[in-house]
C-alpha cells in the first residue's frame, strides 16, 4: 500500500491546529482508505504553545505524526520534511486549509499512479473555483505573469500551497533548489519543468481564510519583491545555461 504523507506546515498555528487536524483527519479516513496515510505537523520554529497542543492531538488522532524544524521558512521545513520522513507520495497544504479536501485525492492519485512526477492544485486551470479579496486576486495573478515572462513557467499557479510529489522526485530537485522561504515552490517547478518531469495542475476550490481566528502571515508586497528578485536570479542563471 503506498504511504501517503500528508503535510502541515505550520508556524505559531496553535490555536488552528486542533481544526486542521480534525477535520482532515476525518476526511482521510473516508477518502483515503486505499493510503497508509499519516498527518505530520511540520512545526517551523514556532514560538507558541504549538508543542503541548501536538501532545494532546497526538493522544486523541494515531495517525498524527510531528516533526520540529528548528529553523523558520516554508522550503527549509518541506525540505526538511521530504528528506527525513518515510513516504511514496507526499501532499503539503496550507495549516488552514483554503484548498477543499475534495482536491486531496485526485492530487496525490495524479502522482501515486504515475500519471505526474508533481501534481499542483490550481486556483486557474479550467474548473477552479476562487474566493479571495481582489487585491490578492490581482497580485496573485500579477506572479504567475511575471514567471511566464521572466523563467517561461508554464504551470498556471505557482504559489498555491497544495502540491503532491513523488519521494524520488523530491530527492532528485531538493539539491537544486537554493531558495528556503515562499519562493521555494517556484524555483521547485521551474527547475522540475526544465528537467522534462510531468507537472500536471489540477483545478481546486479555494477560500481565503478558513478558521476565524487565522489570518495570514505573509506580507504580501515585501514578499513580491521578494519573488521578482528570486525571478531574476532564475532568469541569470537561464541566460548563463546554469539552469
């Protein structure tokens, strides 16, 4: 049976967690029957109360596992995650869930029957359904341009935090991938695009912020201009024939 890792990342996320886990939890085990599947909590230096309620979650869920990375940044703690855990497939998505669940099967079913090398969930393939504020809208929409325009991406949604990867392929591009905070996951499927691997998108349903006492931590024009950085870091190397 594969093993099926489901991913958490999570950041000073105590009061969320016992939501999140909860209710994929109990997803999982109607829809996922045919996965070994276990939720990990990946905790990414949190400075909260995140531990003692992963004790009490641990108590009540069996296939809830944890793992502490000592050091903040979305692509260090799934890199941490991808090199360290025992898994075939791995899905990560956002602590609060903004991708439906109804999106979790038809993701990892892409890459565990090898119809993909990473199977994205995306908020513009043909299908998706979105709710956010137009300003998120427009910036997020504003990215995917730029990755056309400056590394020639063809996946449609780079950033959504919702992808499945296969644990060969995962070991196979960490090395390449410089980057450790939220660009991880551009450079990640730029440079599995220029290698030939399978990306496939899949369209999801997605909502802002689900819990109502969770809010989201990035600051999104600092990060831009983060991004357009990185971007140009890609493009030079492209140009260079380093990519």
């Amino acid at each position: 049976m594969t093993k099926l890792s489901l991913l958490l990342p999570s950041y000073n996320e105590a009061t969320v967690l016992p939501w999140s886990v909860r209710t994929l939890a109990a997803y999982a085990s109607k829809a996922l029957a045919d996965y070994d599947w276990k939720i990990v909590i990946v905790d990414n230096a949190s400075s909260d109360n995140t531990q003692a309620v992963m004790t009490d979650l641990q108590n009540e869920q069996p296939r809830l596992g944890y793992l502490r990375v000592p050091v903040k940044g979305r692509g260090i703690a799934l890199r941490t995650a991808w090199t360290d855990l025992d898994y075939d497939v791995s899905l990560y998505m956002d602590v609060d869930l903004a991708v439906a669940l109804d999106a979790v099967k038809p993701v990892v079913d892409a890459v565990a029957h090898d119809h993909a090398d990473i199977a994205v969930g995306s908020r513009y393939a043909p299908g998706a359904k979105i709710e956010r504020s137009v300003f998120r809208s427009v910036t997020s929409i504003g990215y995917n341009v730029l990755t056309k325009l400056f590394v020639g991406l063809r996946t449609r949604d780079a950033q959504c935090g919702f992808k499945a990867i296969r644990k060969d392929v995962a070991l196979q591009l960490l090395p390449l991938v410089r980057d450790t905070k939220w660009f991880f996951d551009t450079e990640l499927l730029v440079r599995a695009e220029r290698r030939g691997l399978r990306v496939v998108e899949i369209p999801v349903s997605w909502v802002e912020t689900r819990p109502a006492l969770r809010k989201s931590k990035v600051k999104v024009l600092h990060t831009i201009f983060v991004y357009i950085v990185d971007l140009a870091r890609l493009r030079w190397a492209i140009v260079r024939h380093q990519l």
